[in-house]
C-alpha cells in the first residue's frame, strides 16, 4: 500500500480490475459480484486502515492481477476463489444474508 501521511491507498487501479471484470463477463474466469464489487471498492481506496484489514485484503490482489495479465485464466481463477473463501469467513451473518453470490 502507498503511504500519504496516516492515509493509505492501494497500488492497482480501477482500470486493472476491468480487465478481471472483462474475463469474468468473457466467461474466462468466475467471479461473483459482491467479489468484482470489492477488487473495485480496494481500487479506489484512499483513507485510514488502523487495523490492517485492507493491506491485508489489497495484499492478495496484485498477485491475481500478475496471473492475469500472464494469461495464466486457471490459476487466476484459484486465487480468486481462495480470495472469495477467505473473505466470506471474515464478514458478518447479516452482511452474508446480504452479498448477491451470483456469478457475473
């Protein structure tokens, strides 16, 4: 993560995350859309990350990006799905109950 004072940002843009989006509209990769939201909620972030919840989610996704750029689709894939199981142990029953699971 860059540094700006007490604020952070992320090191991948927007623009970066749809070439995933593209992929996963191609039928290339599988992505659900509460995840695609999210790699594009980490693209934008600029603020305080007291607890290091988002350098650690940030943390994953420029190894997802480097696969993909590769052409490596397969392995891509596997760490989105690791990316999407481990983020679905973190977040809330009431926030679950809300996400839309479906696949772009």
């Amino acid at each position: 993560m860059k540094t700006y004072g007490a604020r952070k940002a992320t090191e991948f843009t927007r623009k970066q995350i749809g070439v995933v989006y593209r992929m996963a509209k191609a039928g290339d990769l599988k992505v659900e859309q509460w995840i695609m939201s999210e790699f594009y909620d980490l693209a934008d972030y600029y603020g305080y990350d007291d607890n290091g919840s988002v350098a650690a989610s940030e943390a994953r996704i420029p190894e997802i990006l480097e696969k993909v750029f590769a052409g490596k689709a397969e392995e891509a894939q596997a760490l989105i799905d690791q990316y999407t199981a481990n983020t679905l142990e973190l977040i809330s029953r009431k926030r679950k109950d809300s996400i839309n699971r479906n696949y772009i």
